[in-house]
C-alpha cells in the first residue's frame, strides 16, 4: 500500500495513505490490522484524512513499515468486529456539521421574513411539546423551553427564538450520541470471546474445534462456566442458564431438551447439547442493545440526582420569573430568566463525563458496564480478592505428581486430564497442559462427569468412581481414605504448592502439586490499594489454611479466610453491606460468581472463566493488576468531575437567573451564556482524568 510519513517522534508515527476516499470499513481493517501487531500500543485510523496515528515500541519502526508496504485495503485478511462504533461517530458528527451549517447558511443568505417563518416553523413542536406536559400535570423543562421560545416569538424576538431553537437541537445531538455511544461502546464490551468449543463428532466422539468450523445443525456441548457460542436449540441435558446479557433477567433459567439457547449467555450448572441453528449468533448484539436502552445500568446515583434535580428546578425557575414580572413589569428581564434552565447542562454532562471515564478507562485495559460501578469502586472501602488466577497466576503449572498405592504418575496425570479438560479454571488448564507436553493422549473411556462447582469432579471408569478436586470433596463429602502405610508420605506433601487431589475407588490414589506462584505485583498493588482508600484488603480462597497463611503473608492482605465455599464469599460481602460498607470483588473462577453478583462491583480478570466475565460489571487485564489502582484513581476522579459540573452548572446558572433578574443582561445574552457555558462543561468533561 502506498503511503507517506507526515509527521514522526520516538514512538508515535503519522502516515497518510494515499487514497482519494476511505471508506469507513476500509478504516477499520488497517486500524485493526495495524493493532494486532504485538509491537503497536495504539491505532487509529481517520477515514476522512486518510491518515493513520500509531503508537509502537521504537525499536519495532521498520517492521511498522513494512506492515505498512505489505497492506492490501481488499485482499489483507483482518479479523474486525461486526461493530466497531466509527460508523455511528460519522453519523452524528455529519448530524452536527450540518445543522450548524444550516443556520450559517440561514444567516447569511436567507432574507430576515424567510427566516423569521422558519424559526416560527421549527418552534412548533416545541411549544406543542410543553402544552402536552403541562396538560399531564407535569411541570418540567419541556415547559420552561416552550415558554421561553414563545414569549421570544410574542414579543417579535426571532432571533433569540431561532438561538434558542438551535442551542436545544445542539444539546439533543449530544445527548442522543452520548447515549447510542454508551449503549455501542457496552454492547461491544460483552461481545462473544470465545475461539474453540466442544463438538460431538458423528462418532459420539467430543472433539475440540475452532468455533469458525461449526456449521449449522452440528451438535456442541457446553458445560458448566462456559459460555453459549451459537444459538440454537437443546438436543439433551439440561441446565440453569444465565440469560442476564439478553433478558436482564437476575435468575438463571431451566433449559432441557428442546429449549432455545441463545449466543452471548452462559451455563451456570449442568451441561448442555446443542444443535446449532445459527452461526456467529446472529441478532445478538441486537438484544443486548434492546437490553441496555431498557436498563438505568449506565446510570450512577450521582447522575440519576442531577437529573432528578434538573425538573425540580423548573418551578423555581418559573416562580422566579413571575416575581420579578410582579416587581419589575419588566417583560425583557423577567424573559431573560426564562431563557435559563439547569437541564441542558445537569443531563448533558453528567452522561458525557461518565462515558469519557467509561473510554479512558478501555485505554487502559478496563472495561466498566456503567456509571454506576465506578461510583461503587470511588466509594467502595472493601476488597476482596481470590486466590487462583487473580493474587496469583492465571497460569499456574503442575510440579509434581505423587502417587499412592501401585499408581503410575503419567497414567494418573492422563486420568486427571481426561477429567479436567471439559471444565473451565486455571487449574484445570495446567493439569491438561501439562499431560499434552508429555503426549499423554487419551480415548475417553470414564462415563458422564459430573462437575460440583468449588469442589471437584467425579465419574466413573471400569466401574470404580473416580473424583478429583479439593481436599474437602474428596476427604470429607466423598469420604475418600489414605491408602495404609502410606500416611507419613502424605503428611510430608510440601506446602509451598496447590494440593489436587484424585482418588479411585475411595482411595487416595495421587495428589497433584500444582504450583501457582504469586504475582509479582501483587505486595507492591495490595499497598497501594491501601493507600488509595481500601481500608479492608481480604483474600478468600478455597484453599488449604497453609496455603491461605503464606500467600497472605506474602501479600500484605489485612484479613484472610480460607476452605471457602462460594456461598462463603457472598455472605461475607453480604456482612460488609450490612455493616455499612461497600465492597469490591476481584476473581476469576466460575466459585467467585456468587461473589461477584453480591459485590456493589464484581471485577473479574479478563482470562477467567466466561461466566465471571458475563457476571462482572468490570473486567481487567490479567497481565497486571495495578489496572485495579488505575481504576480506583479514575473513579475517585470522576466522581470529583461530576461534583464539580454540579456546583458549576447550579452557581453559574444561578448566577445568571441573578443577573437577567437585575435587567444587566438581555434575554439573547443570558441564552447565549447559558448554552455556551454548557457547551464548554461537555466539552471539559470529554477530556482526560488522569495525566
């Protein structure tokens, strides 16, 4: 592709490509080609300009140039989301060039009578509006708009009539796009991330395939913690679904045989086979758009306030300008106060400065589902963390494997993959991992797993039941026993590793060290956590007291728990609600859902397992978890921007009710001041939280 170097520093390169148009897909395939380079920080690409903006590693230029040379806008295959959001910003950024121009163009050109009849033409469903809301009991901004345009058009003043008219359509742009945007930008941050899938093959056998091969009526299979891929319909089994992403339904849903499923949701408990009647779940991002327009979930307390308090206003408003006409007999002041309202700026950049805090924080590498969430983590003065995958390592490796009785160690990692590979968790991963980097291939020969969520799995092979999973599934509720002589070698297991354990028959038959090391980060974030306002920092995991104790000494938690159950975490959080305290949760796992759900903000780490991530209302980067510091800060910050739009919009709006009131300024000039100051705030609320 031919293109040229506009402008270039250290780490960032502007280039134009020599196009005559670009269109916006075009723009999209080399933006999202160029990111997908590991060496590239950032992309954007201007379809208007052509020109292309990347942040990369400074010792990567030349490959940024020949990433560039070996480009072709059609043929280059590039893997870009069905919505990307570009072609909704060029929508309304025409919407908005337009009507400026029109009144531009209107100004300059159009003769003064012409122009008087249109501004009479466009007030009409304005005025019309605010008859209908006053006919309904209801005093509210509507109201105080129609009556400041027609008390304009009564007293001959068409041009602050057509001013006001054209600020109010200004604010309706901005606040219609700031909506569609919200609602765009979350509809693609719970877009499907699934790659492979469980199929059942024409043999009965369960192959593990790329989700780009499955066609329609294939069979898949979809099990505990794992997210529907496809919509379609249940061949067999049955399972609680969490259909919240589509319905914004809080309880899961019975599905059995014959059921619909749809793409997008996720099997809290049982398994599932599915024939698929869709690929790529068609209509999904529709619903979940349908699903966002009908929920206040983008709504933060603060902003629900600011918006309640902008219509309580109104009367105020109204008494105002009836004192001072009693007073005064002054029609030119008592409009001027007429021509300010709190609404516009109250209900304009409250939503704009959540969003650009929503934007900055995907800079970043966090996604937030609402407003409201990051309310909840600026208030929020209770951490709880789980251990696997999130104080520690996603990846965590097997070390070791111990044997008992006549066992031998590659048969019983083979078994114990053979087990763990249908479910999702870090654990389960390193066990399968680590059989396929000894080529421990196997047939499945054990029956129907059964898969008992924080404690284990168990089935059946030759006949014996075989279980894996926690010390207290396999000691205490299946009431396993250690093989005889034997007990002083499991007494000696070393306590630095995870214990799995897997028994056959009732008996102890090996014990996987898992070694999961713990983050690198994590001390120095726990104290900075601290630092930035969490007064509670608690770790709960299922693990052993042993385990528990070290890596919370390691770590600098304030409290510890551990053998926890799910329904632990969730009380837990529960006891902190009641003591009056709000409370952020931090995992991974399919056990920390119930968590998640009761915290007033679940964050879950983005490799954790699809049902964590479907339940969350924020998700991180698992490579680091300073994100949780930077998402403080930005909350903190954007909590401190809402409260000062407020006090700015109430003093400086009064301020102006003042000054008309007092006849210093005219009715055009107090228009002109109210809506150019909310212009401003909207604009300063776009900016950057943090430097």
């Amino acid at each position: 592709m031919k293109c040229k170097i506009l402008h270039e520093s250290k780490d960032r390169m502007r280039v134009h490509v020599y196009r005559s148009h670009m269109t916006p897909a075009e723009a999209d395939r080399l933006e999202y080609y160029l990111g997908s380079f590991d060496y590239v920080k950032k992309a954007s690409v201007s379809e208007r300009t052509s020109n292309a903006i990347i942040y990369y590693d400074d010792s990567h230029r030349e490959d940024i140039l020949s990433a560039f040379s070996s480009f072709d806008i059609v043929n280059t295959q590039v893997s870009v989301p069905e919505h990307t959001g570009r072609e909704l910003r060029i929508e309304y950024e025409d919407r908005m060039f337009f009507h400026i121009a029109q009144k531009l163009i209107r100004q300059l050109i159009i003769p003064t009578p012409v122009r008087h009849a249109i501004v009479l033409f466009k007030s009409i469903p304005y005025i019309l509006k605010g008859l209908k809301t006053l006919l309904e009991g209801k005093l509210e901004v509507s109201v105080l708009d129609a009556t400041s345009i027609a008390v304009s058009l009564i007293r001959g003043d068409y041009d602050t009539a057509g001013s006001v008219i054209f600020l109010l359509k200004v604010g309706d742009i901005m606040e219609e796009w700031t909506h569609k945007k919200s609602v765009d930008d979350l509809a693609r941050t719970m877009s499907l991330n699934v790659d492979k899938v469980w199929m059942l093959s024409d043999d009965g056998q369960e192959v593990l395939v790329n989700i780009s091969d499955v066609k329609e009526g294939d069979n898949i299979i979809v099990r505990t913690g794992s997210m529907i891929p496809l919509d379609g319909a249940v061949m067999r089994g049955e399972a609680s679904v969490n259909q919240a992403s589509m319905t914004g339904e809080s309880a899961p849903v019975h599905k059995s045989t014959d059921a619909l499923v749809y793409a997008g949701t996720v099997v809290e408990e049982g398994e599932l086979t599915i024939t698929v009647q869709k690929t790529h779940g068609l209509g999904r991002y529709d619903r979940i758009v349908a699903m966002i327009e009908e929920s206040e979930k983008l709504k933060s307390e603060t902003e629900a306030r600011a918006s309640h308090l902008a219509d309580r206003l109104v009367p105020y408003t109204f008494g105002a300008t009836l004192l001072t006409w009693l007073i005064t007999w002054n029609a030119t002041k008592a409009t001027s106060i007429l021509m300010v309202d709190f609404c516009c700026a109250l209900k304009l950049s409250m939503p704009i400065a959540v969003l650009s805090a929503m934007r900055e924080a995907g800079d970043h590498k966090i996604s937030v589902k609402g407003g409201k969430f990051m309310e909840a983590v600026a208030d929020a003065t209770t951490i709880v963390f789980d251990k696997t995958g999130t104080l520690t390592h996603a990846n965590p490796k097997v070390n070791d494997v111990v044997t008992f009785g006549d066992n031998d160690k590659d048969e019983m990692l083979r078994l114990a993959a053979c087990l763990e590979e249908h479910y999702p968790h870090s654990i389960a991963n390193a066990v399968v991992k680590a059989a396929d980097e000894k080529g421990l291939t196997h047939e499945e020969k054990h029956t129907k797993a059964i898969y008992i969520v924080a404690h284990g799995i168990s089935s059946t092979i030759d006949g014996q039941k075989v279980c894996i999973g926690s010390h207290h599934f396999i000691f205490e509720d299946e009431g396993c026993t250690i093989p005889e002589s034997e007990q002083d070698k499991f007494d000696k297991l070393p306590d630095e590793y995870s214990h799995l354990y897997m028994a056959i028959g009732g008996t102890l038959a090996a014990v996987i060290l898992i070694e999961d090391p713990i983050r690198t980060e994590a001390p120095a974030v726990i104290q900075k956590l601290k630092e930035v306002g969490f007064e509670n920092v608690v770790m709960m995991t299922g693990d052993s007291e042993r385990t528990a104790r070290s890596v919370a000494a390691k770590t600098g938690v304030t409290r510890y728990f551990s053998e926890v159950l799910p329904e632990d975490k969730a009380a837990f959080i529960k006891a902190e609600h009641e003591a009056g305290r709000k409370v952020v949760m931090v995992g991974d796992g399919i056990n920390d859902s119930p968590a998640l759900s009761e915290a007033d903000a679940g964050i879950a780490v983005s490799t954790g397992a699809s049902i964590a991530r479907e339940i969350a209302d924020i998700t991180i980067s698992s490579e680091d978890l300073s994100g949780l510091i930077t998402l403080k800060k930005l909350s903190a910050k954007l909590m401190d921007r809402i409260d000062f739009n407020y006090r700015t919009i109430i003093g400086f709006n009064s301020l102006l009710i003042l000054l008309g009131m007092f006849g210093v300024l005219t009715p055009t000039a107090t228009s002109l001041l109210h809506n150019t100051s909310t212009v401003a705030l909207g604009i300063r609320s776009m900016t950057d939280l943090l430097e």
